[in-house]
C-alpha cells in the first residue's frame, strides 16, 4: 500500500485513479475527506471523474489507514492547510482541483482563500460554515463507542431511503476510527467557523447543499444556501431536496457527474 513520505509525524496513505488517454496530461483533483472517513469514501465519484481527470485521494492524519492520533494531539485549521499544500505539491505538482466532504471544507476554504496559487477550483459537498457536531456527540462515543455513534447519526447522515447494506457499510466505515481521534479532532472543529473564509475565496467554486430542518443543518453545521450565496456571490449552488446533510455519501450518482460537468463547463 503506497504512503506518502513527508515527514516523521505525517506519511498519509494515498491513492491514484487515472484513466485518462495516455498521450494526454490532464489536471489533477485531490479529495479531502470528512470526520471519521477514509479514502473509501470517495469510491462511487473515481469512476466518474478518472477518465478525464488524475485523481487523488488521501487519508487525513488519524483517519484510514494513517495511525491513530493521541487524544491531546492539537488539529489545527493550519495544520490540515499544510498538509493538502504538501500532497499537493508532491501529488499534484501545481493547482489541483479540491473536492471536500463535510469537515474536508475547512481547510479546503481555508486554503483556496490563502494559496489560490494551487487551487484551480473547489468543489464543497454539504460544508459545515460554522462549528459542526452536536454537544452529545463525544458523550455517547465515549460510553458506546465509533461504531454505535456512527449508526446512530446515520438517519441524519443519509436519510431514509438508501438501502440497509449501505448504512451498514458506512457504520463500519466511520465506526473504525479511534476513540482517541474523534477526541482530538471533535475539540479542534468545535472551534472552527469555515464561513469567515468565503469572502476571500475567487476561484471558481461549486457547493452542494440539501434543504434540511433547522435542527438537522445545525448539527451538520450547514448554513442556509442564501448565506452561502452572500458569502461566495460567484459560486454555483446545488441545492437538494433530500432528507439528509450528506448527499455526496448517499446520492454520489447525483452529485459526481454535476461536480465534473461543473469541471468541464471550466475547460470550455
């Protein structure tokens, strides 16, 4: 299995999907995932977006197939801009398209608002603009661990319409992350306001939403879809009737093609 070789404290697993004709060099899309995710997360977009693009994905220090983190270990919104500005560099090897899931977008913001040097657009699927989590989040893992959490936000997570099997497979998923990462990242995204960063973003930027109950987006940390359009006049808004804050999860055969013909549209 390919790790990346970046430091002493980060060697992030990765991997490369490219399909593209080999007589062409095609631009790169890097995809930050979530809280609790993998690069397992993003399986049913690669098929869409590898024939015309070089994709990348890579796990978030603590998550996936990086070991776990300590529960005193300091995330930072600086620290995760780092670390996408070195996969990028050593992955990319110039501005990449950006592709977040929930979480993923604070430092995806964050970044395209400082080092629009390497961001080519950013593509943010159900982004927390303020401080995601609920209050018993942290409680209920502590005494009933990822796994039963993890099943327990899925309703929430996915709606109630995508099949048993698939709520399994993202329980077992999200349930495999330490206890001692969910501790460490929970205190750092508790503190975060992703929202500030939207002024000083101006690439091209596409935004998935769902229209949620004001209870549900709170949890998700999600803002209504005209705060997004004050904030980021120029971006394009998809905004779902769904019953759930996570459609890149539970509907990718919606949202992968309409974030690659936002991608498309670009080239033309």
């Amino acid at each position: 299995m390919p790790y990346l070789e970046l430091s002493a404290d980060f060697r992030p697993y990765y991997e490369i999907h490219d399909a593209t004709d080999p007589w062409t060099t095609p631009q790169t899309i890097v995809f930050v995932h979530g809280f609790t995710e993998s690069t397992e997360a993003f399986r049913a977009w690669v098929p869409y977006l590898s024939r015309h693009y070089r994709v990348v994905t890579y796990d978030l220090r603590g998550f996936g197939r990086n070991a776990p983190v300590d529960s005193d270990f300091r995330y930072s919104t600086e620290l995760y801009v780092d670390d996408l500005v070195r996969i990028i560099n050593h992955l990319a090897g110039g501005p990449a398209h950006i592709v977040a899931f929930k979480s993923g977008g604070i430092s995806t913001m964050r970044l395209a608002a400082t080092r629009p040097d390497l961001v080519r657009s950013i593509t943010l699927a159900c982004p927390p603009m303020v401080a995601p989590g609920g209050d018993d989040w942290l409680p209920f893992m502590e005494e009933n661990g990822l796994r039963a959490w993890a099943r327990k936000t899925m309703p929430a997570r996915l709606g109630r319409d995508v099949p048993p099997r698939a709520i399994d497979w993202w329980t077992d998923l999200m349930g495999a992350t330490a206890l001692s990462t969910a501790r460490a990242y929970l205190k750092w995204v508790g503190t975060t306001e992703a929202g500030l960063d939207m002024p000083g973003i101006e690439c091209p930027a596409l935004v998935i939403l769902t229209r949620l109950s004001a209870q549900t987006n709170a949890a998700a940390g999600q803002v209504p879809a005209d705060t997004v359009r004050k904030g980021m006049p120029h971006a394009e808004l998809l905004e779902l009737d769904l019953d759930c804050y996570h459609p890149a999860a539970s509907h990718p055969d919606i949202c992968a093609p309409a974030m690659r013909d936002f991608l498309l549209r670009l080239d033309t």
